[in-house]
C-alpha cells in the first residue's frame, strides 16, 4: 500500500510538472485564490467559518487590490487528504490560482505541501494547528495558530494555580499529539502528574467511555484537545457522565469552547479555563466592529476559526499592495515574510525565519455576560511564537 501510494504520488507529481510546463499564462488582471475548505463534514464549521470572514473582508476592503481584480474559487475537501491533493492540483493546474488558502486540518495542509512548492505557489494555512507545517514548504504561511502557543501556556498555568493531578483526552491525530506533548513537556516540569491518557478517534468520536474513565482517574482536571466543532459534543457528554458535578474541572487550547458553539453548551462549561488566541469576547474596538459586523451578516459570533480566515485574506491582500500586484510565488511569499498588523484578535507578525505566526495568548475562564456564554480573558501572554520551532 505504502509503495502504491508513493507511486501514485510520484505520477501526480510528474502530470503537475507536465502540465505547469504548458500551462499558459494566467490572465495578468485577476489574481485566482483556491480556497480549500472542509464544508461538510465533521469540521464543517471551521469552513463555513473561514469562508464566511473571507466574504465579510472582502464586502469591507473591495475585490480589487493593486489594481488587481479578486477572485476566490472554493472548493470543499470534506476533510479528506486525498481530496485536499485533487483539489489543489486542479485549482494549480486547471484555474491558474495565484494562492492556494484554507487547510482546515492539518492532514489537508500536508497534502498540498509539495504541490504548493513545485508550483511555486504560496500556501495561506488558515486553521491548520500543526507545528511541522510551515517547515514542509517554503511556500507555506500560516495565519491560524500552532498547539504549542496555547499548550504550553495552559500547563504553566494550571501548575502554578494548584493543579496538582491531570487526566487528557486529545483527537488522535497531530495536532492532538501536539496540544497532548507540548502540555505534558511543561506541565510535568513544573511539578504536575497525568494520571490518565486517552486518545479518541478524529473522526465521529464517541467520548462516553473515555469520560468514564477520566472520572474514574479522579484528577484535578481533564487536559482536552477536540478539533473545532466537537467541543459541543464533547460538552454534552461530560456532563452527562457528571464529570461537571464530580469536581473535574476542563482545561486545554481553546478549540474545545470555540465561540461558534459556545452559547449551546450550556451550564456544565462555566469556569472552563483555556488558553487561546482569540475570543469573541476580546474587548478591543476593532473585535468589537469585527463581531458586530459577522453577526449582522451570518447571525453568528465568530470563531477563532474565522479570525485565521479575515487575517489570511488580509495578508494576501497586503502581500499584494506590496509587491504593486505581482503575483510571482517567491515575490508574494516575500512579501508575506515580517509583515505586521492589528487583528480583532490583536497584534499579530509573520515571522520572517519560520512563515509561521507571532501573536497573543489569552488565559480565558466561560462566564455569562448578558446572559449568553463567553471566553472571558483574564490574563495575556504576548508575542508568543511557535516553542515547536524556537527550541530547535
């Protein structure tokens, strides 16, 4: 199976190559973004959400940048690497995309990894948490986030404010790993213990009997990464198995009370404590017109999932300003290198060394506020990088 795949891999790279070869120019007044989402689908509301502030940047900023018209091309995965390849191969080779954008896990952003660098075309990771990532191209940017930013943060946390025993339950795929290492790295340095450790399915997960096994460890608290869109579930069956009334507490990266579910989780999720890079709750002034706006549109909060799409579509706007509309690979990914903004999320850079994003780190505890449930900030970590990267 493994030799097959590799030769199948090795023949799409070779027709990519053929093809690019003689392919004609692309038309020199539209820059084409293919915007590969999950839109149904377990994750479906990472894609809805990232194409939606997509939609809403573009109402706000126009659809010409440089003189250059805009065009985004979605397509949807369904959260299937093997579609995500297809996909990128086609919108490479077929629609001449200037960028390829989107990747809502991080199997998807591997996939189009190679594609990305034997074209030369720039790869706008938008939601994808993996470390290794930016590292798998040159070609890739990423404006979502990684694990280590938030996990690490988190452990720190929890050892310094008494918690003493953990269990956790992560996706067993990357990005679980991560959220699952890079906690465990701090967390036990500072003194703490897992006492329990489960890995769930990604897809369709079924956490009952893992909970059950959480409250039977009796810790502290349950360490959890689900991917965005399962911390509803998750939520539910906690408090169903009465983990909740046992006194185990939640902690973890943010995914697991992202602000596109937030308000159905009921009651059970109060006092939730996550770092994260983004809360609708974030009380500067931009988040606040940023909010107001995603709501008046879609019927929404948004997600942190949509603020890695708003500034995804921001940098290959400003990439473009700043090359006058030259959408030469190598120039934009230039471009895309150090460059700096103000976020609804807050200050946010392009590392210039690693493509990767720099930015704050929030410590957030779910309270009510006006009757609906939010991550309410209490503490910032600034300018954090990737630590999967800086200790290398």
């Amino acid at each position: 199976m493994f030799v097959r795949s590799q030769t199948l891999l090795a023949a799409g790279a070779a027709v990519l190559a053929s093809a690019l070869a003689f392919a004609p120019a692309r038309a020199e007044d539209t820059v084409k973004i293919g915007l590969i989402l999950p839109m149904t689908g377990g994750q479906a509301s990472t894609g809805k959400q990232i194409d939606n502030a997509i939609k809403l940047y573009m109402q706000q900023h126009g659809n010409t940048v440089a003189g250059k018209k805009i065009e985004v091309i979605l397509k949807d995965d369904a959260t299937l690497p093997d579609n995500t390849k297809r996909l990128a191969q086609e919108l490479i080779v077929n629609d001449k995309v200037n960028v390829i954008a989107g990747f809502g896990i991080t199997p998807a952003a591997l996939a189009a990894a190679p594609l990305a660098t034997q074209a030369k075309v720039p790869e706008v990771v938008m939601a994808a948490g993996t470390s290794i990532i930016t590292e798998r191209s040159p070609y890739i940017v990423r404006t979502s986030f990684t694990l280590a930013q938030s996990c690490t943060i988190i452990a720190d946390w929890a050892v310094k404010n008494g918690i003493k025993k953990v269990a956790t339950l992560t996706s067993d795929y990357a990005p679980g790993n991560d959220a699952l290492n890079f906690f465990k790295q701090n967390f036990t340095a500072g003194g703490g213990q897992i006492v329990e450790e489960v890995k769930v399915p990604l897809a369709n997960p079924d956490f009952a009997p893992f909970l059950q096994r959480m409250k039977d460890a009796k810790p502290d608290a349950m360490f959890v990464f689900v991917p965005a869109g399962q911390g509803g579930n998750f939520m539910k069956q906690y408090a169903e198995r009465g983990l909740d009334k046992a006194g185990i507490r939640v902690i973890g990266p943010g995914d697991v009370t992202d602000d596109d579910l937030l308000k159905d989780m009921g009651d059970a999720v109060l006092g939730t404590v996550t770092a994260h890079l983004y809360s609708a709750a974030h009380p500067s002034a931009m988040n606040k017109e940023f909010v107001a706006a995603y709501k008046k549109a879609f019927g929404q909060r948004p997600g942190f999932m949509a603020v890695g799409g708003y500034d995804g579509i921001n940098l290959i706007y400003d990439a473009l300003k700043k090359t006058g509309g030259k959408t030469d690979g190598d120039a934009l990914i230039e471009a895309m290198k150090g460059m700096k903004w103000e976020s609804p999320r807050g200050p946010i850079s392009i590392d210039p060394e690693t493509r990767d994003i720099v930015q704050n780190i929030y410590i957030r505890k779910v309270e009510k506020v006006d009757g609906e449930l939010y991550n309410v900030e209490f503490a910032t970590f600034e300018g954090v990088k990737d630590s999967g990267k800086t200790k290398k």
